[in-house]
C-alpha cells in the first residue's frame, strides 16, 4: 500500500475527454521523471462520486490535489520537484 501512495493518482470517468487529456499529460510525467500514476474510476466508489464528480480529473499525490479540470505535465513536473523525495 505505500507503494501506491507514492504513485500519482488520476480520479477519472469513462467518456471523459478531459480524462484522456490528463492521461497523455501524466505519460509526459511518467516520461520525463520515471513517476507512474494508477487511474480510479469515481463511478465504482459513491464516496468518490461525491467528492469529485464536478472536479474530474483529479490529480493527487500523497493525498493532496496537484490539479483538476484542465491537468498539465509542466505543474505536476514542478510540483514533484519541490518535493524532497517523489515516487
């Protein structure tokens, strides 16, 4: 379980072009700093509908959200950075 939550997290949903969008942003990230990401689909947790249904996708590392609704390799990229150990 620790391993995954030094993964990057995309909360997403099916038909999503945003969520597609933010999927080639995080292979970006994946790319350039080694860091994966696993995708969960909001729609199998009724919690998680609720928390993000108006927000997808959702990126969250360690418990807090990098980015939502429009997602970017180059803010993630630069939130890792300022971490001082990442994925």
């Amino acid at each position: 379980m620790i391993y995954l939550e030094q993964q990057l997290k995309l909360y997403s949903k099916k038909n999503c072009h945003l969520c597609e969008v933010a999927k080639v942003e995080l292979e970006k990230v994946k790319n350039q700093t080694g860091c994966s990401y696993y995708e969960i689909d909001i729609y199998e947790d009724d919690e998680l509908l609720e928390m993000y249904g108006l927000m997808i996708p959702v990126v969250q590392y360690k418990g807090e959200i990098i980015q939502y609704g429009q997602i970017y390799h180059h803010t993630i990229i630069h939130f890792l950075n300022s971490e001082t150990s990442f994925c």
